[in-house]
C-alpha cells in the first residue's frame, strides 16, 4: 500500500513496486500481519515521513513476519518469527536494521505481534530512556500502557531483573 498524490491530496492506493534487497547489517522479512495505527494517517496527511523520501512511500509502520535472510552475527535466521517496526510494513516484504526486530512469543500469533510492537517498544524506551531502569532495579510493573489517540489499554508490562521484558524475545542473544 503506498501513498500516491492525487487532485484531492494524498491516498493510499495497492500498487505492485519493487522488492526490497537486504544489504549487511539488515534483515529481510516476509510480512505476515501488518497494523495500521495513528501515525499511518499523519502518512497520508503528508505530516509524517517514514523510511526513503525517494520513490513511493509505503505506509503501516509496524509488521510481523517470517526472516527470510540475515547476516549471522544479527543473532536471527531464516524461520525466525518477528516483529518489528518498519517504515512500510503494509507490504510482502520488508528490510529493516538487524537491531530492530524482536522475536515473537510461541503463543502470539503475526497479528498480535504487529498490533502490540509499537506499545512494547515505546514503553521499552519509557522504561530505559525517561525512566532510566537498569538492571540493578529487579522489577517494574505497570497496568497502563502508552496508546496512540485511544483510552489507555490495560496491559501488564513485567520487567525481569536485568531489565529486560520477558516479551522481548532478543535476551537470549543481547541486551535490550
């Protein structure tokens, strides 16, 4: 789905455009689920701008999927279920930093993993950046979770001692 100019601004429109190559140091995805949430309309609005400002712009900035290639040292293989935010996760395909995606829990399908990563990963950041959790602190709780343009949900967050969310995935191989 990619934002296309039209006499009455900008639209949303399925079009077929090139596949996207990985290079070193990035992970190819074969998307699953995609989410569509507040920023995507900034997108159409043209207030907002995610990933190349060159060639068509792909909305959905949160997606799920399969790796289909990455470099060794990333910790990922192909098979591997992930999520990720993405500059143009409404898409078949997706390349993205090999920092970024984030292993799916077992029992979470592709769609709740492309509705919950942008909740994870903004309270992630809460936590670690604004909120300075280290891993001296052992654990954190909280019943409210950020949420874009809606009432706040009631989701749980438990942070495990070192820091790191249980839902995270990636602590086998880094740090988060």
């Amino acid at each position: 789905m990619v934002v296309a100019d039209s006499p009455s601004g900008p639209t949303i429109e399925r079009r077929d455009i090139d596949a996207p190559v990985r290079g070193a140091g990035q992970v190819l995805i074969d998307v699953r689920a995609a989410s569509v949430n507040r920023a995507d309309l900034a997108v159409r609005a043209g207030t907002h701008v995610t990933g190349p400002t060159t060639g068509p712009t792909v909305v959905g900035l949160d997606c799920a999927g399969v790796v289909l290639e990455a470099d060794a040292e990333s910790g990922l293989a192909p098979g591997d279920r992930v999520m990720t935010m993405v500059g143009g996760g409404l898409a078949e395909r997706v390349v993205v930093d090999a920092r970024l995606p984030i292993r799916l829990p077992d029992a979470w399908s592709f769609e709740t993993g492309a509705a919950a990563v942008t909740g994870l990963m903004t309270g992630h950041n809460a936590l670690r950046t604004a909120g300075r959790l280290a891993p001296a602190n052992r654990s954190w709780s909280t019943r409210r979770a950020p949420a874009s343009g809606r009432r706040p949900s009631r989701s749980r967050a438990n942070w495990a001692p070192g820091g790191c969310s249980p839902a995270c995935g990636r602590c086998a191989t880094r740090r988060c």
